[in-house]
C-alpha cells in the first residue's frame, strides 16, 4: 500500500496495523543509517547509550537468554529531533501528518495528538526478541479510543530473520495486555516490509521485535504519537514550561516528582551529538 486510502484503512482497522510503502527513498535511508549508527557509536563512547542489556521490563527472562549463546545489544538513540535535521523533516511528511490527523480526529478546536517520541532502535547481529507488550501504560480493560499510534520506520529492510516486528494482528480490539502464559504464542506476524516504508500500528496492538539472525545490525526508527488530551490533563499548567528554574531547582524531591521534573529523560537523550559535515 502506498497511500493512506479506505484499503489501508480497512486493513488498518481490522489487524492493528500497515505498511505504508515508499515513503523515504533508498538514498534517504542508507544517509539515515550512516547517521543512527554514528550517533549509536558516539554515545557509547560518551557512556552515555542506552543499551538494554537483559533488561527485564523489555526482554524474555534472564534464564532464556542465558540460554542463547547469540544474544546481544538492543540500542536506543533518543531525542533524534535535536540530533540531526534530517530526522525534523521525516517526521512531519504529510503522509504521516495525514494519517495521523485521521486516526486521533475527535471534535475539538485542541491539537489532536502530539508527538511523544522519537528514536532509534538498534538490534545488534544476533539480537535477542523483545517481551510482546502494548504501547499503552494505562490500566486494563484498555480504552476503545485512540490513545496512542506508533511509526516504524524500516531503515534496513525488515526480513523473516533480522528482528522484523511480530504482532497478533486484531489484538489491539481485545482492551488487554499480553500475560505471561502469551509470551511464548505461535500465532504472531512479521511484518516484513522494505527499507523506506513506515509501519503505522496502534498503541494497543500486541508486538515484539524479534530476534536479529544475521551477522548485520537492523536499524529502524520509532516515532510515537499521543492523543493531546493526555497531556491537557496532565499539564493544564505546564510547569517545565512556566516555573523559573531558579525556583523549581530549589524544591523538594517530592515537589520537583509531581511536576513532573526529569520526566522523559533517556539515557543519552542530553547527549550532544558529533560535528555534522556541513
């Protein structure tokens, strides 16, 4: 599919997800991969990366991972907006201002959906899968409403062996998270797409990257979006916005909690990145 038409949206509607083709060039993405893999680099040398490194909230259990004697990195790269300007452009082509715009419309003269993130995700060669989870952190029965949609974007094709993302197509309609006893499911899809095309999904569909087989690191991209209310909720005041640093540096630990200050805050995401060539 190559353009948000009733197709995509049917398809859309009914499994959770799809591929949007096309979107960034061949050129586009081999200059986007130079520039995660530099970024990737630059910030283990500043011990700034952040790796998951058998991290329980994002990876199967540290017994079945001492078991693969092939598992290795998973590396995030955050904040990409203040890292490169190529990253600023993609982000807000009117492909995807479009299909955002469909999929949070409501009636109300608000923003519809703001951006919550934008990084890059790094599977090493012999990368281990993800947990399967939803992108929603809110409590169950989840709603029927668009709280969250997400892009991936395949910087290197997706394949049946380099970590393509698997889901359970039509999971995002059941208003739950995957338990222990889904973890292991044989019934998921991987959503094998070409470099240069974006991966809409809902924020409730089931998913996991899987397991990189290759000897070559996977590069993609994720960016997030959110419906607007839940920061108009959460931030009818927006302090990080409004308070004068040399007040708020002064209050409680519990105080500065509430605000919300070092909310968001990855590793890395502070790092500064290497000279660009101009």
């Amino acid at each position: 599919m190559k353009t948000w038409n009733k197709s995509a949206k049917n398809f859309f509607n009914e499994n959770g997800y799809v591929v949007i083709e096309n979107v960034l060039s061949a050129n586009e993405c081999d200059l986007i991969r130079t520039i995660v893999l530099k970024l990737a680099k630059w910030e283990k040398e500043n011990n700034t990366a952040h790796v998951y490194d058998k991290d329980p909230s994002y990876l199967p259990s540290i017994d079945k991972l001492k078991d693969d004697t092939n598992s290795s990195y998973l590396q995030r790269v955050w904040n990409l907006l203040s890292k490169h300007e190529v990253f600023s452009k993609i982000i807000q082509l009117p492909i995807i201002l479009e299909i955002m715009n469909s999929l949070f419309d409501r009636d109300t003269k608000h923003q519809k959906y703001l951006l919550s993130s934008f990084q890059a995700n790094l599977i090493g060669a012999g990368g281990p899968e993800q947990k399967l989870h939803v992108d929603i952190p809110v409590p169950e029965p989840l709603p029927s409403w668009m709280l969250k949609a997400n892009t991936i974007w395949p910087i290197d094709d997706f394949t049946e062996f380099n970590g393509a993302t698997l889901c359970l197509p039509g999971s995002h309609k059941s208003k739950f998270k995957p338990k222990d006893l889904d973890q292991d499911r044989s019934d998921l899809v991987k959503m094998t797409a070409k470099k240069g095309s974006v991966i809409i999904t809902h924020g409730a569909l089931w998913h996991k990257s899987g397991k990189n087989q290759t000897k070559n690191d996977r590069v993609a991209l994720l960016g997030s979006f959110a419906a607007s209310f839940a920061k108009d909720i959460s931030t009818e005041e927006d302090y990080m916005q409004v308070l004068d640093s040399s007040i708020s540096s002064n209050f409680s630990v519990n105080l500065q909690q509430i605000l919300g200050v070092g909310k968001g805050i990855q590793s890395g995401s502070l790092q500064k990145p290497p000279r660009w060539k101009s």
